[in-house]
C-alpha cells in the first residue's frame, strides 16, 4: 500500500462500492417496458436500463451458480444488455479500494455475520417537469432482490418514494438517513443503497472536480431546498462509516460516474481500476473536519 492507499484508508475506514449506469457526461435511459430484460415478477412496465441490467445480471448469475461473478464480469454483462436493448450507457465502478475487478464480486461479504441494512430511493417526481415512469418500480425490483437472494430483512430497509405512502425522498430526509446508517452499522454490518431518479451537475467551487462540475443528486424537493452535492455524500455517508463496514452503491441516474467521489475507478470499456486523478486528499480532510462538525453540532442539539 502506498502512501496515497495509506491516507484514502485513513480518510475513508469502510468498503464502499459503487456502480452506476453512466459516466458523468452521460445520461440514463428511462425504460417503458421492462419486461424485455426478463426480470422475474418486475414490478411494473416502467424501470431504469441501468437497475434493469443490472437486476438481470445478477438474477442469471445466481439461476446458473457456474462461476463467480467479477466486478469486470458484472460491468461488462451490464453493458452487453444496454447495448443489445439501445442503450449507450457505460457502466462504471468507482470505490474506496484499489481492488483487483477479476475478483469476484459481492453485496455480502464472504462470512458476513453483521446486520443487513438499505436504503431505498425512488423518485418519480410526480407532477413536475422532468416527470419519470419507473423509479418506484426500481426501488421495489431492487427491494424483491436483496430479500429473495441476500436475506435483507425488510425491516432494516428504509424508503423514499414520493408515492404518498413511504417516507417522502426530500433533502432533509434523504441527508438524515445518510447520517443515521453511518451512526447505525457496526464493524462486520452491510449497506446497500440505492437512487433511482435525476441526476444532475453544477459548478464545481471548490476546485476538485476535472471537469469542472459537481455531480448531484435531485430530491423530489430541489427547486425549494436544492440539490445533494456529490461532496456532502462524500461527507455525511461515505466517510463516517466505520471501519468493517461494507456498502455497496447502485446509481440510477443521469451524470452518476462519480457522485460519490470515491477515490478509484472502473468502466466497463478498461481493463484495470485506476486513481482518480481528480480526487484531492486535501478536500477530503476538510470534508472530514467538516463532517465532525455536523455530528458535534447533532449531539449539541440532542442534548437540548
């Protein structure tokens, strides 16, 4: 381990993974029928291409039990069935390791005893300009799989759905479940979170982003509270888990490459997983003086 590994690992104690449908220029495909990435019992017509591929993936992979399935075999199966279905997506990795992607991949670690958690986002956004089909759906596709496959218990699996019956997916409530599933899992614990909705970018003004741009994810209540930035996702999820934690990502949105700004990654179109050159250890630790400040001031105002 270098010293740039040493600090990361510092910076970041847990397994983070990440995958999503798109690079950061890209955008993510809405599908109307669903039923033509043979998902068993979907949910409804409408889905995301990138949750759908993925969901497909996995389910053949765990019918066959020939062989293990890689990182790179993951990507690289999800991008053959965008591509025979239209879509030009390139699904990426990114994480808080340097890992070899022929290893095999996991949502559960080997061995894992600890507690199953999840966190669940669809945004349909029901109303509004932009108005998706699909999201909803995902989030109960996605729900099915980590029940029926992983075991998760459906009690430790929080949703946001703004279908006027689950928890509404706002800013605040989104930023407190980050916040809470940090404080919750333990050493030995799996995360699974999943966004199905927008995606967006605004500037970047902090000078750590190569393309000049912060990618985003849009809750349902973004013209009045704004955007989550992908630097306070750094901040308030990935970095204040423990280490022995693991957290497995998967992003449905438009411009999603990196929302997470996590120090390596993968794209199904490479052979190996690299740094990203754009991530600064500098901006890391001010997020996490920032992030201590956050929690000092919650413990204050819990106190009162």
């Amino acid at each position: 381990m270098d010293d740039f590994d040493a600090q990361v690992a510092k910076l970041i104690p847990a397994d983070v993974h990440m995958i999503s449908g798109s690079a950061d220029s890209q955008t993510s495909a809405d599908v109307f029928n669903v039923s033509q990435f043979q998902l068993p019992d979907p949910q409804g017509k409408a889905g995301g291409a990138c949750t759908s591929a993925i969901l497909q993936v996995l389910y053949r992979n765990n019918e066959q039990l020939s062989e293990q399935l890689t990182w790179v075999g993951l990507l690289r199966k999800m991008r053959e069935v965008l591509n025979n279905m239209g879509y030009d997506q390139v699904p990426q990795l990114s994480s808080s390791r340097m890992i070899d992607v022929n290893k095999p991949m996991y949502i559960v670690p080997p061995g894992a005893t600890g507690t199953k958690r999840a966190i669940l986002i669809g945004i349909n956004y029901t109303g509004q300009n932009g108005e998706l089909s699909g999201c909803h759906n995902d989030v109960e596709n996605i729900s099915g799989y980590l029940q029926k496959v992983h075991g998760f218990p459906p009690d430790q699996m929080l949703r946001f759905l703004d279908n006027g019956v689950d928890h509404p997916p706002t800013k605040a409530n989104l930023m407190s479940a980050f916040q809470r599933i940090t404080a919750y899992s333990n050493p030995g614990d799996t995360v699974f979170l999943h966004y199905s909705g927008h995606g967006s970018r605004v500037p970047d003004e902090d000078g750590d982003e190569d393309d000049g741009y912060d990618e985003t994810l849009v809750p349902v209540d973004f013209e009045q509270a704004g955007q989550i930035v992908d630097d306070d996702i750094l901040s308030q999820l990935v970095q204040p888990l423990k280490s022995g934690v693991n957290m497995t990502c998967l992003m449905d949105a438009c411009h999603s490459g990196t929302v997470m700004d996590l120090p390596y990654r993968f794209t199904a179109d490479g052979d190996v997983m690299i740094r990203d050159e754009g991530f600064s250890l500098g901006n890391a630790e001010s997020a996490v003086a920032a992030c201590c400040c956050v929690v000092l001031l919650l413990d204050i105002m819990g106190s009162l």
